[in-house]
C-alpha cells in the first residue's frame, strides 16, 4: 500500500528501544482522544540516526499523570522526549510518526470501540469513522506540539509539528486540525539557526476545558514499525489488524528477518540464550521451529503443570565466542574522531566497501566492558560518517565498537579529556 514505509523490526535492545512509542490520552467518560508517536530520526545525507525515546519513568503498565491545570502541561512533557542529540550542520531533516485518534469507550449496541462502522450509519468515511465519539462527549480541546529544544537552557528552538482535537456539541465527529493531521509519518526540515546545537526532542501536551483531570501518557512497544501498516489516507483511515490477510505478508517478513537475525548471532556468538529470544511468534508452530532451530528441550510434567526448559544448542566456550567473533572484524578502515570543541560528540567513519544498512555502534569503557551509549544508525552508502554523542562520557579511556546487520564487527580506541 502507498504512504507506507517498509518494515523494520525488533530483536534486540536497540531496535526494541526504537520501536518503543509514547500514547498520551485525555480521557473522558464516554471517549477519548490520544496521540501515538515515535520512530524519530535524523537524517543527514545517506546516514540516518534513530532517536531514543526517554523511557526511565514509563512503562506500558505505569501511566504518567499529567497536570490538571489548563494550557501546555510542562510537567507531563519533561518525560516526553527524546535522548539529546547534535543538530548535524549540514543541511539536515527531522522524521517522525505520529497519530491522533478518539475512541469512544463504549457504543450504543456494546459491541465497543473496535465495531466498524455498518452501512447508512451516517460516516462518509473509515476515517471519520475513527474520529466519531459522539455528540459532546469530548469535554476539552486536546493540543500536541513536538518541540526541537536546546539542552543547555532548556529554549525552544522550533515548533516541528502541531495537531490538535476537539468535540463538537452539534456533530457526532471530532475536528481534527493542525499541520497535515492525517499524515501520520512526517519529515519536517531542520531549522538553520538549530544546526549544530545540542538538542532534543519534546512532545508537549495541551489541555483547555471544563475536566478536572489532565493528560496521561505510557508506553506503548510493539514489534514492528507502526508507519509498516497504519495511516490516514485519501479520507480514509486504514489499520491493519491481524485476522486481515495483508498482516500474514508482514508477518512472513517479519519471521524471515528474525531467522537471519538470529542465524547471525547464533554464527557470531555460538548459541542463543533464551533471554535473547523474540518476545513476539506469528503462531505457536513457529515457536516450536525457533526452539527447534535454536535450544535443546526437555519437557517436565506433573500434574499441575506441564513445563519445557530449554538449553542452548552449540553454546561455545568463552574463549571459543572470541575466537568466533574474531573472524568477522574484517570491518575496515574505521576511523574516530572529535570534531566538536565541546567534546560533545565523535564522527564515527565506517567503511565496509558494501552498502552497511544498519550498523550499531556502542562506546564501552575500559577497563570494566560497561555500554555507555548505543547508536543504532542506517547507512546507505559503503561510506558513512556518524556523530556520536559522547557529552555524557566521564574522562577515561572507550572502545568504540560497531556491528553490521550481517554480524561484522570492528574497533577502535577513544580517550575523552574532560
């Protein structure tokens, strides 16, 4: 389908951390209305930088409570952003999805939210549909502004997006309003006063109306990308749900890139551990084909339960992984170097003689082997330089260490001063 992007998927920590996205609701009795957004990045050239979402004090169970007050709520949006990051200098884009939507909570027949609407029942479209809570049951008029915001003194620097929702007493459908509100994955260009600041993301809530209670926000993350298969399109709003046929082709991708995903880690390590596992199977037969695949399986049954406890297959030796993944740092020439006065970041040069695609890089302290950052970048070119930001670091002495898609690895020495 048209205005999808394709799809990425979430095996390990980076890309799960990526594929995390924040839902910020204010609820009502009979509706309510929220905004889903993530999958931010920046790109430069043919390097593209995905954005980490702040997650320390959410979760997908533990919601954060907003302020009840009226206007932006500041005190729910100093959760709502992004890791920090440096504003390339070069002529640079910001992307990002994000969704409005109003639910009701319940319908008049109790079929609930998820019912479709049925013929003659007065929506000119699926889309409308989506945004039909019903007459005067949205109490308040709910803003979202992504704001690009300076570090160093917490000034915004730009306003990158703005959509906003609000009830209608003589109507049954919610307007919906701001900039392009129903073009859900938007590429916004970056400010040139912005260029080489240090900065970040923010999403900023904003309430006015008559309810007493504020806005909410969780974590919602999934194993995919969202922009793979939502939008709102030519008037109509299209979801895909996983009885539809078309969810069995993104779940073969899905299942092809976790095989080769963990065939090469099972090459570059020697096992799969168990916590290393998908937490996600299109079906229970191809849970039973990664056990297969992967583990060594002994069934334990009694009369309460029925357990089976899995063993790696082919788990090497420590000295036997090392030797394992030497072979696969044929990743060079790699250069690092400072390029900022600050020490606020690194320019990473890969260069792999192929097209990289994804590429990992991590800066690990040493002695001790502790991950201080983690950078998951996309490059489209055999060569790529990638700024990594390094303010965060302690003095000392790092090894910057980057991991292709297809398992290569390579290193090299970093000494921050401060």
């Amino acid at each position: 389908m048209k205005n999808l992007l394709a799809p990425h998927f979430a095996f390990d920590d980076i890309s799960r951390a990526h594929l995390t996205y924040y839902v910020i609701e204010n609820r009502f009795d009979s509706a309510y209305a929220n905004l889903t957004v993530g999958e931010f990045s920046v790109q430069t050239g043919a390097c593209t930088h995905r954005l980490l979402l702040r997650t320390d004090s959410l979760s997908s169970t533990v919601f954060a409570q907003g302020s009840p007050g009226q206007g932006r709520d500041y005190s729910l949006a100093r959760w709502l952003r992004t890791e920090s990051f440096d504003v390339p200098r070069d002529v640079s884009s910001i992307s990002f999805f994000r969704m409005p939507r109003v639910k009701p909570t319940c319908s008049p027949t109790g079929t609930g939210s998820a019912s479709q609407p049925q013929s003659g029942d007065g929506s000119p479209s699926a889309m409308d549909w989506h945004f039909k809570p019903g007459n005067g049951v949205l109490l308040d008029e709910t803003r979202f502004y992504i704001e690009l915001v300076r570090e160093a003194d917490d000034s915004v620097l730009a306003v990158l997006d703005s959509v906003g929702i609000r009830g209608k007493t003589d109507s049954r459908f919610a307007d919906v309003f701001g900039t392009l509100p129903t073009t859900v994955y938007r590429t916004v260009p970056t400010p040139e006063d912005a260029r080489g600041q240090r900065a970040f993301l923010r999403i900023v809530p904003y309430r006015t109306g008559p309810s007493p209670f504020g806005c909410t926000a969780h974590l919602y993350p999934y194993r995919m990308n969202l922009s793979a298969f939502q939008r709102y399109a030519e008037g109509e709003y299209s979801s895909w749900m996983q009885d539809d046929p078309r969810f069995d082709v993104l779940d073969s991708l899905y299942w092809s890139a976790c095989l080769s995903y963990f065939d090469g880690l099972l090459a570059t390590k020697g096992c799969v551990l168990p916590q290393e596992a998908p937490r996600y199977y299109p079906s229970e037969k191809h849970d039973s084909m990664f056990a297969a695949r992967y583990y060594d399986s002994v069934g334990v049954s009694s009369v309460q339960h029925n357990v089976r406890v899995v063993y790696p297959k082919n788990c090497q030796p420590q000295e036997k992984q090392t030797a394992s993944s030497s072979q696969n740092t044929t990743f060079t020439p790699f250069s690092v170097s400072l390029r900022s006065s600050n020490a606020s970041s690194t320019t990473v040069r890969l260069d792999a003689g192929v097209t990289l695609d994804r590429v990992i890089i991590r800066i690990v302290s040493v002695p001790g082997g502790h991950v201080a950052t983690a950078t998951e970048v996309f490059c489209l070119s055999s060569l790529c330089d990638v700024d990594v930001p390094t303010s965060s670091l302690h003095q000392g002495r790092y090894q910057v260490v980057a991991t292709t898609q297809d398992g290569r690895t390579a290193s090299v020495p970093l000494v921050v001063v401060r």
